[in-house]
C-alpha cells in the first residue's frame, strides 16, 4: 500500500478501520482500493475529458456529468460512466469540477430549481470533496468553501497551468489549496492528473489569484510576441528566425516557447 493511499484511508475510514485493512495484507488491501472508490467529474469539455480519461486509465471508476446524452458513448468508450443524472455523482468521496467559468461551477453547487439541476452543496454527503480545478474568480472561490462548509463537506481549488494535449500527457501544473487533511486525500488524484502539484495555502481562494495572475502574465507575453513579429513582419523579415534566437537566449521560457511556435 502506498503512503498515499494510507493517508487517504486513514483520513476516510479513521484510524482504526486502516490498521485493520493494513493488517490484511496486500489481498485485502486491493479490494478496498482508492481504484474502486468512484470519483465525480463534471467538466466533459477537451480539457476535463482527457483528465477524466487519465483517471479511468489509472484504474479510478469515474462516474461522468454530462447534459447531453449523445455524448454518452464517447465517454464511455474512454472507461468512463457516463450519467445525465448529478445525483449520481452524490456518492461520490470526491467531486472534480473542471468547467469554464464563475456561472457554471456556481450552477453545479448551488443547482438551478428551474431545470431540476439539484447541486453539489445540498447533494454530497457530509465529509465529501469537492475538488475545484476549474479557473474562478477568487470570491466564487470563497463563497463556495464556504457553502460546502455548511453541508460539512470539503472544498479545495486546485486550477491548472496547461493546454488539452498537456491534459492528456498529464503534464499539467497545479496549484492547489485547502486543507491539509483534505489535500492529500485528493493527492492521488492530483498525482495521475499532472506532473507537479503546488501546494500554497489552506484559503482555497489563494490557489485561485495564483491561477489569474499567471493567465495575466501569459497574455503579457502574447501581447509582446504579437508587436515584436509585427514589426518583423513590417521590415520584411521572417519571424521564425526572430523568435528561434530569443527562445534559444533570453527569453526560453515554457510561455515563449509554446506561443512562439
């Protein structure tokens, strides 16, 4: 057994559960594995589709929101269980999120009564996670740790640094924040999602600011490498040789590098 995987059963099942399960050795401790605890994921654009698909490959029984139910048999053909139903996900330890903006995700936790979209906030059960690794403003951020707390769930943000095809390679960057306790439960997910998990803070709204002030700085650096090859392009020169010396020199950064291609 893992340390991971201790950690996620000693902070789920208690302390006296775990050393039950650890004294049962390897066979016992496979069937009661973090792979067959089902996972929520709710976010089936490119980017949470190629996560989830990570977790299924991983060996997580992921159990996947979607709206529409022509998208049921491509995500199924990913290892996934796709349902049109959210309450299916209710029993879930931990709920991923990963949605374009403030409106969606405060639509999945709060619900809409209009349509019968029942939310994460009055669904999860008491001790459950919703783990956040949409990009959100910080006040969404706070207000909905605070409304999981309400319910006596968790809640943690963990945005990522990174583009679908860094999804699907899982070489996203995290930045995460929340409780302790609650962040290594979801570590093992966090670690079949991405190449590194920054850990900054227990105010999830923290790993939020991060998150945006990192988006500022990448559009900085498309403003800049969008001027300069205009004024290459003005004078009559290729750009590629411009931008090949500046990432081979000054400026090599991963932002430089993926936007100058």
């Amino acid at each position: 057994m893992s340390n991971d995987e201790t950690s996620f059963r000693h902070d789920v099942l208690g302390a006296s559960e775990t050393a039950k399960l650890q004294q049962q050795g390897d066979a016992g401790s496979n069937s009661h594995s973090l792979a067959q605890s089902p996972v929520g994921f709710v976010g089936m654009g490119h980017m949470g589709t190629a996560m989830a698909a990570n977790l299924a490959a991983a060996g997580y029984w992921v159990n996947a929101y979607v709206r529409h139910a022509d998208q049921m048999a491509k995500l199924t053909a990913l290892g996934l269980q796709p349902t049109t139903n959210i309450a299916d996900l209710f029993d879930c330890e931990v709920v991923i999120t990963m949605l374009p903006d403030d409106d969606a995700v405060r639509e999945i936790v709060f619900g809409r009564q209009e349509i019968g979209l029942a939310g994460l906030a009055v669904g999860l059960k008491p001790g459950a996670i919703h783990l956040s690794m949409s990009t959100i403003s910080t006040a969404t951020a706070s207000l909905l740790a605070s409304e999981h707390a309400i319910g006596g769930q968790s809640y943690v943000a963990a945005p990522v640094f990174g583009n679908p095809d860094a999804a699907r390679a899982r070489e996203l960057f995290i930045v995460a924040a929340g409780a302790p306790a609650d962040i290594e439960r979801c570590r093992p997910l966090l670690d079949s999602l991405g190449q590194r998990t920054f850990v900054i803070g227990a105010d999830p709204a923290q790993a939020n600011l991060v998150k945006l002030l990192g988006n500022m700085m990448t559009a900085t650096t498309l403003e800049m490498l969008g001027e300069v090859v205009a004024v290459i392009r003005k004078r009559g020169l290729d750009p590629k040789f411009f931008l090949d010396i500046m990432t081979s020199t000054m400026f090599g950064g991963r932002a430089h590098k993926i936007y100058a291609c």
